[in-house]
C-alpha cells in the first residue's frame, strides 16, 4: 500500500463536473495498492498499522504552532481518492509502466474496505469514485505532502518471492 498525504484547508473531488466528496480542515489521502496486497491484507497488522499510522499523523499546528496534534485529536476530516499511479514505474522509456499496481477488481475492495475502516475511526470521511476520470481540488496547508509505503513501515509483512 502506498499512500500520499497533504493536509488541506478544504478539498473535493468531483466527476462528471459533479460534486461527489469534499471536507473541511483535514487530509487529502491519495491510496494505491500494489500487486502484493490480496484481500488477506484487510484486518491484518499491517492494515490496522497503516491506518493507525494515517490518523494518528501529528501534522496539524498544536498552540504553539509546531506539528503536534493528529487528524483524530483535531477531528478533521479525510478525502480518500483510489490513485494505482502510484505504483508507476518510471524507470524505463517515457510512458510508465503500472504492472506493479493491483488489479482494479482486487483493488476496489481493498478501497472499499480502507474506507470503512477510516470512517469507523475518523469523524468525517469523504471518498472518490473508484476508477472514475475525477477532478480533485484541494488547498494544501503549509504545504504539507508526505509519504506512506507499507513495505518501508512494515519491511517483515512482505514475502520475497
């Protein structure tokens, strides 16, 4: 799983020039899961992991200003957009290559489930449309991007084949 983070200001996504997620003060969260991930993922330490990891992010400006509260402890808000361009690989030629990426079927339960999970814990969840062309507009705060891949957070969850 591989996961870009921005906290925002406000966000949306929209497809068909029509609205179908937005949030106030929170995180954008782009997911993408690769061929590795099967849907054994879902409930394991690693999922629980990776999403602990996501809401519990101290990104948000305490009273000092410095990064010291969490999405959870600020309850913001989290759009969640499917996003397999994040397995793309680039090494070769100039169009990427997303044989890393997970099959769409696959991936859409896996989403569907990090959804579900994300609303059990957060107190506003908004999400995409899984394989739909969308529109995302968001105000990045700071800016603040980051990173998340599960195979650097949890390197002994993985199986080398």
């Amino acid at each position: 799983m591989r996961a870009v983070i921005q906290r925002v200001r406000r966000a949306r996504v929209c497809v068909a020039e029509q609205e179908v997620g937005a949030i106030g003060k929170g995180m954008v969260v782009l997911l993408g899961f690769g061929e590795e991930e099967s849907p054994d993922v879902v409930h394991s330490r690693m999922w629980q992991g990776f999403l602990s990891k996501i809401v519990n992010l101290r990104i948000f400006p305490g009273d000092k200003g410095h990064f010291d509260r969490s999405l959870l402890e600020v309850r913001a808000g989290i759009l969640l957009v499917s996003q397999f361009t994040l397995f793309a690989d680039c090494k070769r030629g100039r169009r990427p290559s997303f044989s890393a990426a997970l099959q769409p079927e696959l991936a859409q339960g896996l989403f569907n489930a990090f959804a579900w999970d994300l609303e059990q814990l957060c107190p506003e969840v908004a999400t995409g449309v899984f394989g739909a062309d969308m529109d995302v507009e968001l105000v990045n705060w700071g800016p603040v991007t980051l990173t998340l891949d599960s195979r650097d957070l949890f390197p002994g969850e993985y199986q080398e084949a």
